[in-house]
C-alpha cells in the first residue's frame, strides 16, 4: 500500500463567502459547502430553487440553495537554519522533508504553501512565495543549501514582513536554541496568525550518547562548538539541562496558548496527524 504523503487538517477560522447558484464568485476556493436555505425574495436565483423547501413550505415561499466557497490558507514552513540545527546532521534533510510534507498537505486541501528559511537573515533565494504547484515547491526544497556557517538566529525583524498579511497557518520547525525572550518575541510577531511550533527534539539523540569518550555538542546560548569527554554524571547533567529547556519552551508555548508537535525521531506520520486530532486550530 502507498504510504500517504500529507495530512489532513480543519481550520476553524477559515473564511466562507456564501454562493448562491451559478453567479460567479470574486473569491477563489477548494470546495463548495452547502450551507442551507434563503427566501427567494432575498437571493432571486432560479438556477439554484431548492424545490424540498418550496413544496413542503406551510407559506408557500420559494427558497434557493445557498452554499459556502472556503477560500483558501495558507500554510507556511518558518524553517529556523542557524548552526544548531545542523549539529545533527539528519536536520538537513529533515527540514527539507517536513516542508515538502507541509507542502503537499496544503495542495491536497486546495491551500497555499511558503516557506521561509532564516538565520541571522533571511536571503531572497531562502524565501519561497505563496503557491499550489506541487512540482515547483518540490524542485525549489530540492535545490536548497543551507550554507554551514557560524549564524545565529537573533536577527528577526524580517521575519513578519515575509509572512503573508492574511490569517495563516505558521510550522514554525526549530530546535528552540533561542533565548526564551526571544521566543516570546518571536510570538508575540506572529500574534496575527496560527502557530504551530514544531519542535526537533535531540532527547533521544543524547541518551544514544555513550557513557564514556570524546563528543561534540553546540553550545546554543554562545553558538560555539564544543569538545567534551563524556563521563556518566556528565552525560546525566546534559540530559538533565536539556530537560530543564525543553520544560521551559514548553511552559511558553502553553502561556500562549500554543500546542506544539515535538519530533524526536525523524517524521512520524502517527503522531503528526494525532496532533491535528487533538489540537484546535
């Protein structure tokens, strides 16, 4: 059995412009839901007679079908590329994977995708416009270097001007090595929209360490990296740290009333469309 390459999603906010019969509508959109029944009177259309209503009316009045034309969202992959998200190796591709994944959901709901890539930065050639062709999406992901340079990710002024004004669905994919002020920030640009903060968890990748000899970890807070000899009560206190943040990052997307999707082990299709069951967007 193929094994399915998006997820499906419901947005409450989505916008509905009501279509009455065949009159063409300004607004463009992925599905015509029926909404109910107006008096003719209102909305004079004779395409559109809904004969049930007419007949069974104890007034004698004649009704017309109306329906909803949901206008299209859009969905955008906020892809944090400062130096620790490449201390694991494997975020390079996984960025590339979700952001395709968050692509494809969008096309198959009849939606917009973007993407924005962004570091100390964002260059024009990390930043995709708002689109539905799936083929173009794929090449452009496909074509992208994220260069491994020394960069940070405390210059984001940018940001919100690249985001499309309308309403929008924001993966906001990170390892949330930020300060947890500006996390805050960070949220607080993004008030207009839906954010999902989706979290590349490393908990696993540091109980996979050994207990004893050399590794390399990033050092978020002075983004160095760093050397170390691994003893067990040193591979506890990271752990420990590490906990500790997630905790904290946590606690600030619950005061803003964000629910997050943590991935600590590459894209698992279960638990990604378990989050969209339970969350309420």
């Amino acid at each position: 059995m193929m094994r399915k390459n998006y997820f499906n999603y419901s947005i409450s906010w989505r916008s509905k412009n009501y279509r009455y019969g065949n009159h063409l509508s300004s607004k463009i959109g992925n599905d015509f839901e029926y909404s109910g029944s107006k008096n003719f009177n209102d909305h004079p259309d004779l395409s559109s007679i809904d004969i049930k209503n007419s007949i069974t009316d104890p007034y004698e009045d004649i009704f017309v079908k109306t329906f909803n034309l949901n206008n299209p969202i859009n969905l955008v992959a906020l892809c944090d590329i400062s130096s620790s998200m490449f201390a694991m190796k494997e975020n390079n591709s996984l960025i590339k994977q979700l952001s395709k994944l968050i692509a494809s959901s969008a096309v198959e709901h009849g939606d917009m995708f973007s993407m924005i890539c962004y570091n100390d930065a964002i260059k024009n050639n990390l930043f995709l416009e708002p689109g539905n062709n799936i083929h173009n999406i794929n090449q452009w992901i496909d074509k992208l270097v994220f260069a491994d340079t020394r960069a940070t990710s405390e210059n984001l002024s940018d940001i919100v001007q690249k985001v499309p004004n309308e309403k929008s669905l924001v993966f906001w994919i990170s390892d949330f090595h930020h300060s947890y002020e500006r996390i805050d920030t960070m949220i607080e640009q993004l008030s207009n929209h839906h954010v999902i903060p989706v979290h590349l968890s490393t908990e696993q990748e540091i109980k996979r360490l050994p207990n004893y000899g050399f590794t390399n970890f990033m050092d978020s807070e002075l983004n160095v990296e760093r050397e170390i000899f691994l003893r067990p009560k040193i591979k506890d206190k990271l752990l420990s740290d590490y906990k500790e943040g997630k905790e904290k990052i946590s606690h600030i997307f619950a005061k803003n009333q964000l629910m997050h999707l943590e991935l600590d082990n590459g894209i698992d299709m279960n638990i990604i469309q378990q989050y969209f069951m339970r969350a309420v967007i």
